[in-house]
C-alpha cells in the first residue's frame, strides 16, 4: 500500500488563492450593490419629477379652460356682474380662482359702476376688455404631490 504524503505540496498558495478570491467576491458584491443604490434612488426621483410635471402641465391646460369658461360667463351674465368671479374645485385636486377686471371709458355701460372691479381708461382701443387674473392652486389636502404647485396666469380679453 502506498502511503500518500503531503509535505511536497505547498499550502501557502492554495490559501492565498482563495483569500485573493474572497476578496473579490467581496468587491464585486460593494459594486454591484452601490449600483443597484443608485438605480433605486433615481428610479423614485424621476417618478416624483414625472408626476409634478404632469400636475403642472394639468394646471396649465386647466387655466386656459377656466379663461375660456370665465369669457363664456361674461357673455352670458353680462360685464360687470358679481358672478364673474369664480372659484371652484376641479376633480377634488385643483383649485380654481378666476378674478376678472373691465376696462372701460368714462361712461360705463350699464351695471358696471366705478368700483374696484372697473378700471377706467382714456383711449377707445383699450374699451371694452377685461383683464382675467386665473389661478390654479393643486390643494395641500391631497396629497398627490411632494412640492406646492401653482399657476398664475394673466389675459387681457376684448368683449
């Protein structure tokens, strides 16, 4: 029977090997953990820009809708009623505030009086407009968005 020896086969290199290997291992896991970090952080960052964004873009869209309405509300009840001013809620998100100031020459039409809701001109150009103050305010108590958003925006329309 032969006997098998060990003394000519050196351990020293096969433990550095596996410690080398260790180590690597190692690296690669840090590596590959930091990315998948990174990843993960961006990936909820631009899901919060991308929603923000799309709010904005609603507000927007919905200012313009809100001057066209306030316009049709002007044609309907008249200048310078009380119910020019609107203000209402757009599917529970969106506040809408629409204040509307008439230019006019001296002699108002009838029903507009001098009053903070008129402003008085000289020239006959500038008769016969308003000028719309339209604000879209996303409201706190919904809780769909991480930052306030608000539109302001400012038309001069002729009547």
């Amino acid at each position: 029977m032969q006997r098998k020896n060990s003394i000519l086969k050196s351990s020293y290199f096969n433990s550095a090997r596996s410690g080398m290997a260790m180590i690597m291992a190692i690296a690669v896991i840090v590596i590959m953990a930091g990315i998948m970090a990174l990843s993960i952080s961006m990936t909820t960052t631009t899901t919060k820009r991308t929603a923000d964004l799309y709010l904005y873009e609603q507000a927007i869209l919905l200012s313009k809708s809100a001057t066209e309405y306030s316009l049709l509300r002007i044609a309907q009840d008249g200048p310078c009623s009380h119910e020019n001013d609107l203000s209402f809620v757009q599917d529970g998100i969106y506040s809408i505030d629409i204040i509307n100031r008439y230019v006019y020459t001296a002699p108002f039409p009838a029903g507009c009086a001098a009053a903070p809701t008129t402003i008085t001109v000289t020239t006959p150009e500038q008769n016969g407009s308003v000028i719309m103050d339209v604000t879209v305010t996303v409201l706190p108590s919904t809780n769909v968005t991480t930052e306030p958003i608000r539109y302001f925006r400012r038309t001069i329309q002729k009547l």
